[in-house]
C-alpha cells in the first residue's frame, strides 16, 4: 500500500523498516539525515506533478512511501486482550482513523471494525498519524459471531449511546468491549440487543452529541482507568 503525508510516513520509516518498499520524495529535505542514510538505496525522487498523481490530490507534504500491505490481526489474537473497541458500521475513515488513533494513545488494545466489508487501510493509516500500523485491527464479517465468541470468554458490553449511564459515574470490568455506533444512524438493533451497559457523556451545556471520535477518546480515557 501506499501512505503519504510526513508525520504517518516518518513513523513507518522509523518503526516499521521491516515493511518498507519504496520511498518516493518530492521535496528537499523532507527526510531527516539519519533516515535518508538508511533508505538511501530505496528512495526515488519525483516531481511535483508525479507525487499529485500518486496520492490522487491528497496533501502528501513531499513524501510517499510504498509499503507491504496492512496485515489485519485475526480475532484468535485480538480476543488475547483485555479492552478491545468494536466500531458499528463506521465507514468514514477520517473518524475511524482517529479513534484508532486515541484508542492507541489511551490504552484500548484492540480494534474491531465490524458491518462493513473493506476499508481504505492506507487512508486509515495516514488519518491515524500512523497508529493503526502499530494497533491490532480487524474488519469483522459478521458482529454477532464475534460478540459471541467474546461473550463466551467473559467480556462485558458497553454501547454509546445518549441514552446511557454517565460514564463519569460507572467503574467497569477488567475484560471489556466498547461499541461506537456510526453517526448517522448510531448503534444498530441487533448490536442494542447484545450490549450489557448503555454509556453516554454528560453534557454541560444542552447540545446533541459530539462527534463519534471526540466521544470515543472521552469513553476510551474514563474505561482505561475507572476499573472495577
């Protein structure tokens, strides 16, 4: 795959050498020495137009790196862990690259993506800053089968929802899944149906919602730490 932009390239080149391929550079000086010295044999250098072309009119900064394909982790792996977020029917992979992004910075250990069939991993990459390179991740066929497998292994269920207990007020359970719905049509019915808990966040002043990965980094932080 291909990812551009610096901040997620640098972070490939420097934690992830193992699955560099190419690195393509429009810009002078866009590479710090040590990291030109070490890919000096994999670097090619392009025009403007040809880097425009490459990331199909993203801002790629004057860096592109071709990349081994994103290799998710399977659920054999993923269900090892103690926190996992389960993302609802997420398709856009601006928020879906933040949460990942948050649910790494703040301790999740997994994330599951489940009602959709294929995502831009490359885009999710770069929305990330890099992270989902680093974070376990799956696209889930089918969320019931996966809800039970968990369910089996003793993990407890938490839904967002406005409807739900202040998260600021609930301590939660060591083996514990975060569900976040999509924004437009939020939790479905047969994922409702499963949960154990309905969390929200309390608002100060009277407001709808906040954005799906503005709330997920709140409920991501307080089920880090308020552990039962």
């Amino acid at each position: 795959m291909i990812i551009y932009g610096k901040q997620v390239c640098l972070h490939a080149l420097e934690q992830h050498s193992e699955k560099i391929k190419t690195v393509y550079v429009a810009k002078k000086g866009i590479l710090p020495k040590e990291l030109f010295h070490k890919y000096h044999n994999s670097i090619k250098f392009l025009e403007e137009k040809w880097a425009q072309s490459m990331s199909k009119g993203g801002n790629h900064q004057g860096i592109l790196v071709e990349m081994e394909a994103f290799e998710q982790s399977t659920l054999t792996e993923i269900k090892k862990n103690d926190f996992i977020v389960v993302l609802d029917g997420l398709t856009d992979v601006g928020n879906i690259g933040a949460i990942v992004r948050s649910a790494y910075a703040l301790g999740a250990d997994a994330v599951i993506s489940a009602g959709v069939k294929q995502l831009n991993f490359a885009a999710i990459a770069r929305t990330s800053s890099g992270a989902m390179l680093d974070m376990p991740f799956m696209i889930s066929a089918n969320i019931l089968d996966t809800f039970n497998e968990l369910q089996q292994l003793g993990f407890t269920f938490y839904g967002a929802s406005m409807d739900g207990e202040n998260v600021q007020e609930m301590t939660f359970d060591t083996k514990r899944v975060l569900v976040l719905g999509s924004e437009g049509k939020g939790l479905s019915k047969k994922v409702i149906a499963k949960l154990d808990h309905r969390v929200s966040i309390e608002m100060k002043h009277a407001f709808d919602s906040l954005n799906v990965s503005a709330a997920a980094a709140i409920l991501i932080h307080r089920m880090g730490y308020a552990i039962k």
